[in-house]
C-alpha cells in the first residue's frame, strides 16, 4: 500500500522525451478530445430532436476542459514540472471522466423518448352513437 501511495504521489517523475510513444498517444488523445468537443458542437445545432439536443449541451464543453486538462498534465509530465507531474492527477482526471460519463449515461436513460406517432382510426359507427347532452 505504501508504494502504491509513493508511485502516485512522487512529485519528482523521471522525465518522458516528447519522441516517446505514451507522450505521442496522450498528446494525441488531448487534441483529439478538443476536436471532438468543437465537432459535437457543430453536431448539436444540425439537431432536429430536442430531447438529444437538451441532453447533449454539456458534452462539447466536457470534451473541451477534459482535453485541455488532459494536454497541460502531459506538457508537464513532459517538462517535469513538478506537482503537476504527479500520477495522481491522472487518476483523478480519470475517474472524473469515468464519473462524467456515467451520470451522462444514466440521465440519457432516464430522459430520452421519442413521441410516437398516433393513429386515429376513423370508425363508420361513431356518428350514430349518442352523444354527451350540450348545456
């Protein structure tokens, strides 16, 4: 337990080259998370449904903070910098994510219908029924 809480809380990692490999790939997640936060925002206004569109309006600004939080931890994993470096933040980017996308999830659940259309059946006999006295 005790290295665990060293391993994560080591403010002084060694430094990662930006030529590597996890560098390349979490800088590439943080752009790619920018991108698709600017792509969901221009997804939203060619919505027609608005239950989607109302569920949908925290997601470009989600992918947003969570990109760019993502590409300044690894900047400065990368210049070892140091209690920003600190795996722990990693771990609660993460679980903050984990945690966004599950509330995400659980209200579209919730909340998504879709209004089915309704048929009115025209029937031959209602005319000839009585109807309700008028006051």
């Amino acid at each position: 337990m005790k290295q665990l809480v060293t391993y994560l809380l080591w403010p002084n990692n060694p430094v990662i080259p930006y030529g590597s490999p996890k560098l390349t790939a979490l800088i590439v997640m943080s752009f790619g998370l920018i991108v698709v936060s600017f792509t969901l925002r221009m997804w939203r206004k060619k919505l027609d449904n608005q239950i989607t569109k109302k569920l949908s309006r925290s997601w470009s600004g989600a992918c947003l903070w969570f990109g760019i939080v993502a590409l300044v931890l690894t900047v400065a994993r990368a210049e070892q910098i140091s209690y920003l470096s600190m795996r722990l933040w990693w771990v609660v980017w993460l679980i903050g994510w984990v945690v966004y996308v599950f509330f995400q999830i659980k209200m579209f659940k919730l909340k998504y219908y879709k209004k089915l259309p309704s048929e009115t059946v025209n029937d031959p006999r209602k005319k000839y029924l009585p109807k309700r006295k008028k006051r």
